[in-house]
C-alpha cells in the first residue's frame, strides 16, 4: 500500500481538483440544495456515502464488468446505493428528507459520482478508491456546506438555525435562486484569485532558482 499515493488522491479531490470550486460539478444540487448550512451538509453527506459504497463495490467488479455495457452497470450500482441513503433518510431524519426532495434520488446522476466511477474506480484497487472518493466526497460536502453557511448567514442571520445577527441584519435574495448564482459566482472568483496566486508565486520561485 503506497500511502504517499492514497494521501495524494485524498488531498486532490479535496482540494487541487476540489468538484465545486475547481472542476465545477454537481452545480444542479450545489445552487438547488444550499439555501441553509443544513440542507446543504445533509446533501453533500448523502453524497458522500453514495460516492464511497459506489466507487468500493465497482473497483471490486471491474474485472468482469464487460466493456460495452459497464456505464448501465456503474448506474445500477449507484442507484442501488442511493435508494438506501434515500429510504434511511426518510426513515430517520424526515425533515431533511422532505426538505432536498428529489434531490436525493437525482444524486443517481451526479457527474461527481459517475466521473469517479469511470475515470479512478473502473481502473483502480479498492483502497485507492476509497481515498478518492473520500477526498472528492469530502471536497463536496465541504463546498456545499460553505456556501449553505453563507447563504443563511446573510440571508437568514442564521447559521444551522441558530440566529446570530437576529433581526438587524437579513439579505433574503441570498437564499432565494438569484442569490445561489451570486454565492457560488463571488466564491469562484475568489477561490480562483487565490489558486492564480499561489501558482504565479510558484513561477517566481521557479524563476530566481
């Protein structure tokens, strides 16, 4: 087990090729299920789960999945996990579940999971899918978390319904659809400002040596 690689995996999907900030995935779930900090965590944890058991249980089948007909079965494979995840939710925490309606059954074709399923797991061992989906799962959940807090923060004064600004100061056009686009836009620039900088002090250090 080389664990300079597995930790490699981990730290790219979450952050060198973070899916939400840097490749730009799952944008449909990212603007339609972070309109509070919870809705957004519940919706990158399912995720999560649905990404690791899918990507565990195809780096085990890859062998003997025929070529022509591998993407219906990486389908079914996930479908089979998201069902569990929707129908535990629905029995064990009602509200969320009601709250990311059909969000739930459509993370069956998220391009986060399909994408790791067939560019690392169809081609990799087990462990070494299981940090990859860890470290894109987590790089998710994480994005979508941030600009959940945010949205709430500022259009709700709230952060996980716990009120910190109380009534002085409300946005609600940012948990509205128009303040989900300039969320994730403000952190986009944002993150690729700071990624343009790190890589242009690179070159510089590059550069003198």
């Amino acid at each position: 087990m080389n664990k300079m690689a597995d930790i490699k995996n981990f730290t790219n999907g979450l952050i060198k090729n973070n899916p939400t900030f840097v490749q730009v995935l799952g944008i449909c779930p990212t603007l339609a299920t972070t309109t509070s900090a919870k809705n957004a965590l519940g919706m990158g944890v399912a995720t999560l789960f649905a990404l690791i058991l899918s990507n565990i249980v195809i780096s085990l089948i890859r062998k003997i999945v025929p070529e022509n007909v591998r993407i219906p079965i990486y389908i079914v494979v996930i479908a089979s996990f998201v069902t569990v995840i929707d129908l535990l939710m629905h029995g064990f925490l009602p509200e969320l579940w009601e709250s990311l309606g059909i969000f739930i059954p459509l993370i069956v074709v998220n391009c986060i999971i399909m994408g790791r399923a067939e560019a690392f797991a169809s081609k990799n061992g087990v462990i070494d899918s299981i940090f990859d989906a860890l470290g894109n799962g987590l790089g998710f959940t994480g994005s979508l978390f941030l600009i959940g807090t945010v949205r709430e923060l500022i259009g709700n004064g709230s952060i996980l319904g716990i009120n910190i600004f109380g009534n002085s100061f409300k946005v609600p056009l940012l948990v509205l659809a128009p303040g989900a686009f300039l969320t994730l836009g403000l952190l986009l620039a944002m993150f690729n400002s700071i990624g343009n900088s790190k890589k242009n002090k690179q070159k510089k250090v590059g550069a003198n040596k």
